[in-house]
C-alpha cells in the first residue's frame, strides 16, 4: 500500500459483478448473496482521485521517493 489509503477505480471494480455502475457503489444485495462483507472491499473511487503521498515505508521498500503523489489508476 503506497498512501497508507486503499481504494478500487470503478473500471476495476465493475470486473467483480457487484458494482452499481450507477451510484459507483457496491451492490449491498449482491455482497450479502455471496456471503460478503461491505467493509472487506476497497471503497470505489474515480480515476485520477489523489490518495495521499508514497509513505516513508512504501519508500523504503519500492524504491519510489517519499512524499510521491498517488493517484487512482484505472484501466
């Protein structure tokens, strides 16, 4: 985890089957069919939202410099 913040791109999430494509928010009948737990899954957030910096440990472990933007990637 980079920014210390997780997070899924509905591009990402919408692979899954239980996105509303609409609202870009996680079906809550889907998730109970299947036995799933909301608080397990990443919260859905647009391409190009801004997660916070590249922590110090993220640094020290990706080689990536600390304080690095991180963005929402999509497909």
């Amino acid at each position: 985890m980079l920014s210390g913040e997780l997070a899924v791109d509905p591009s990402n999430a919408g692979t899954t089957g239980l996105l509303d494509l609409v609202t870009r928010d996680w079906r809550k009948g889907l998730l109970e069919m299947a036995g799933l737990r909301s608080d397990i899954l990443s919260p859905v957030k647009e391409t190009g939202t801004p997660l916070g910096p590249v922590t110090d440990n993220a640094a020290t472990l990706s080689g990536l410099r600390a304080g690095t933007p991180v963005i929402v990637g999509g497909r």
